[in-house]
C-alpha cells in the first residue's frame, strides 16, 4: 500500500478508458499521480487476443453486473460485463472504434455542457489518434491510441457489407469522417494482430516514470472530503484500510457503475436515500445515479450453406448506421456483423463456423433508468436498472432494426451463404411477434452511460469542466458524464472525456 501521506499531486480512480488517458497526460505534465485500479494486471493471454473477446466475460477480470429483471422487458436480466483489471473495459471490448454523430456532441453544449460541441472535442480524438490512414482533417496520427482498418474481412462479413448496399445502405468506409450514415467494415483498435486497450496504449509506456504509481487490486471505499475539499481516498486492499491524499484534484475514473457508487458511498448524492443507509451527507445531488441508459441489441441468426472460415481477428466485423424512420435527422441504428453464431435463449443455433449472425441494435433511447446503493459494503454490487423500452419508441426502433436485419439477409448478395434463418426464424412475423423476441432475448451493447451527468441544473452531478458540484477538488472523468449516450461505441468517446480532463485540471486546452 503506498504511504498514506501526502505524496501525490492527483489521484486516478481506475484504470480504464478515461482513467488512462487522465493518467498519461498529467504524467506527461509532470504531475505526481497514483492511479488506483479494482482489478488486477492484464496477464489473462485472452485480453491480447482479439478472437479471444468472449472468454474474458465472467472471468476474474470481469465484475460480471447483472441489471435488475426488467418490467418492460419479459423480466429479462441482462449481462452487463465491466472490466475489472488494469484498462478496464477497454481490455474486455470488441475493440470497436466510433466517436459518435457530430450532432451527439452539438446536443450536449445545447444543453447545458458549454464547450463540448463536437468542434471543440474533435482536437482531442485527434490528439488520441494513431490512425492507419495518417492525419488530415477528421484523423489524427502518432497519438498513443491505433485505430486500424481489418484488411481480410471474414468473406461472408464482405458479402453482408455487398447485401447492405443492395438494400440500399451506402458504403462508407470511415464512419468517424465527414459522414456516419452508411456500411463499412469497422475500424479498431487492434496493432499487429493485438488489442490496444487503454492500459497498453497510454500508461504501460510510462510506467519507469517516478511520477507515476500504479496500485492495483485495491477498491476505493470512499473519497475524504474535508471542509468541502476532496483530499484523498480511503482504500481496501488486502484485508487492510487505508487513507491516501493528495495535494491536487481526485478524479473518479470507474466508469458509469464505479464512479457513481463511489460518490454515494462518499455521502455525495440523494440526501434522503443516503440517510436511509446512515450515510452522512456530504453534497446533496440527487442526480447521482440517475439518467442510466443504454444501447440495446438482438440477434439474427442465420444457418450458413457453407463452411464459415475462421476470422482472422476479432469476431466483429462490420456495422452500418441507418435510420429506424427516414424523417429522422440522423442515424438511430447500428447492426453489428459477427460471422460466428451467437447464442439465443431458447434456440438450438448452428455451430461456430456453421452460421453468423447480425445483431440489430438501437443508438439513440431515450429511456431513463437509475443505479441505487444495495449497502454501505464498496464490494457489493449497486441495483442497476436502466429501465430498458420504458419508453415505447425505444422497443419501436428495435423492431424496425430487426426487420431491416432480416430483409438484408435476404439480399442476393448472401444467397451463397444463406441457408435459413434461425432466430427468430419463420414462426416471428409480426411486429408483436418481434417485440415479444427483443424483449426475450434482449442484450446490452455494453455502452452505460449518464450517472454523473454534465451540465449546469439542479440534477446535474458534475459541471462542464467535470468537476462535482459542491464539492471541490473532485472530478469525474468516464461514460458517467454522458448527458445522452453518443452514436455508437462508447470507448473512443470515453478516451475523449479522459484527455479533456486532464487538459481541465493542468488548466490547459487545445
């Protein structure tokens, strides 16, 4: 355990997306920084191969949370994998690289997080940036994080991309360029055949840097505050308590789940719930915890006429953002190719290599659930219920994607590899039928978001510059801060928010 006194500028709460990049910079900047991690270090062989990526859920890297039985959802239960271990979810990822709608960003400053257009916040995915294709307007080149293109695309993922654009969906082969709208096969962040998490990206470079100390298997019981100044943490961390303070600013890194829990337990959240568990009140937000919400999927499965070859890395593909409803301005779907079968409840699927899958998927809900304290244990699990299709026009949009899915299926582009649909298959037709099949089978896209939301009105948790209200001296820097979740995966923009906190805290900017 590191000395308890005095002996940081900053102190990084968790390893993941955000926290590493937060790391980094303010290494860079010559800042004296512990970052503190739940998990362990990323040895698992399965982490640094991308084909490898289902094996990690549920394993010890893995906190494997459960939402809570979903009431306009079946009562279904939906996995929801975090990474537990140094890069966090990044080391648990399909390593899938999408920044979001411009207009995603554009919202956020509308409404109330002055500075975070997408003008203002395309210099730092720039800055992030080691992408394949060098650096011009929309790129970056040379930053810590690379974002390659998959050259030998699986051959039945290259004819879906062909019975897309039979259908009508255009070819776009850079979604994070001028335009999102359209098909291509994804960008990711994988190097030489490996997964660059953001552990392996920004802070494994620097770890000779006697500025920096990395504790990991250590869980953050609460942040110290003090005459309403954040000082310091309280750790666990092998049976043993300790306080760690720091000169500087905190920041709370733990991702939608983490930094919020972490909050309640510090007394900082509803005043009336806190006290319903003797917890002392430090700031009443009552924002914390609430605005969870959450990109949903549903599998299509389709037995192949033919052999599957193997991938020649990550079992991910391709995706296409398109339109639920054409009078929308942009797009609200995004359907994820995998050219293995995935499992579905209730339904003998192909073995691998004997079928694909693509999974319907929704970006834009606006359904609202919230995260509340089970106890005052840090090691026990929050109630996390993001109250999927509490808004109708969410399941509305699952069923249109489902159907513009199986319509793609049908395209001649596939007629080679297709030989029959088997989930949700013949029987599921009508637009009741599919609900009832989304509702059942439902799966998360792992994109939480919202708990420590950015803004500047009664319920927002922390400002523009990510600093908690009420309390000084602590930030939080994750998906957490999310106002609404943005048009896609989650990681780059996560990444994004970490850069620009460090920049917030060194007083600094692009």
């Amino acid at each position: 355990m590191p000395a308890a006194h005095t002996a940081y500028d900053h102190i990084v709460v968790g390893a993941g997306s955000a926290g590493c990049a937060v790391t980094r910079r303010l290494v860079d900047a010559g800042r004296r920084v512990l970052l503190i991690e739940a998990g362990g270090g990323d040895d698992n062989p399965a982490i640094h191969d991308p084909g490898r990526l289902w094996e990690l859920w549920n394993s010890p890297q893995d906190h494997a949370y459960t939402t809570e039985p979903q009431p306009h959802s079946s009562g279904t239960q939906v996995s929801w994998p975090r990474g537990k271990v140094l890069g966090g979810s990044s080391a648990l990822n399909g390593m899938i690289y999408v920044r979001g709608n411009p207009a995603d960003y554009d919202a956020w400053a509308c409404q109330g997080a002055a500075g975070w257009s997408y003008d203002e916040v395309l210099p730092y995915f720039k800055r992030s940036e080691d992408f394949e294709g060098g650096e011009s307007y929309h790129h970056g080149a040379g930053g810590p994080l690379p974002v390659t293109r998959n050259h030998s695309p699986n051959p039945v993922t290259t004819a879906f991309v062909e019975a897309c654009e039979d259908f009508g969906i255009p070819r776009n082969d850079d979604c994070n360029g001028a335009q999102q709208l359209g098909v291509n096969v994804l960008h990711r962040t994988i190097r030489a055949g490996r997964r660059v998490s953001a552990w392996t990206a920004f802070v494994q470079p620097v770890l000779d840097n006697p500025l920096l100390t990395v504790l990991s298997g250590a869980l953050v019981a609460r942040v110290l505050v003090e005459r309403g100044r954040a000082r310091g943490v309280v750790v666990l961390r092998d049976g043993r308590t300790a306080e760690i303070r720091c000169e500087g600013d905190v920041i709370l890194s733990g991702g939608t789940i983490g930094s919020a829990q972490v909050l309640l337990l510090s007394g900082i959240g509803p005043a009336d719930e806190l006290r319903a568990f003797g917890v002392g009140v430090t700031a009443d937000l009552p924002g914390v915890g609430t605005n969870l919400h959450d990109h949903t999927l549903a599998p299509v499965v389709w037995e192949s006429a033919r052999p599957v070859p193997p991938g020649t890395a990550n079992k991910l593909e391709a995706h296409y953002f398109a339109k639920s409803d054409p009078a929308l301005a942009v797009p609200d779907l995004q359907p994820l190719m995998s050219h293995v079968p995935l499992p579905v409840p209730g339904v003998t699927v192909p073995e691998e290599g004997h079928g694909y899958t693509v999974l319907a998927g929704t970006i834009r809900p606006l359904s609202r659930g919230r995260l509340s304290l089970r106890s005052t244990d840090p090691a026990q699990a929050p109630a996390l219920d993001p109250a999927y299709f509490a808004e109708p026009s969410d399941l509305t949009a699952m069923v249109r994607a489902v159907r513009q899915v199986r319509e793609i299926g049908e395209e001649k582009a596939l007629d080679e590899w297709r030989a029959r649909e088997v989930a949700p298959g013949p029987r599921v037709r009508t637009d009741e039928e599919i609900a009832a099949y989304v509702r059942r089978t439902l799966l998360s896209y792992h994109h939480q978001v919202g708990t420590c939301r950015m803004g500047i009105d009664r319920t927002a948790v922390v400002d523009p510059q990510l600093r908690v209200h009420g309390v000084a001296g602590l930030r939080v820097a994750d998906a957490s801060v999310m106002p609404s979740v943005t048009s896609g995966n989650t990681h780059a923009p996560t990444v994004m928010i970490g850069e620009r906190c460090a920049d917030f805290t060194l007083g600094a900017h692009l």
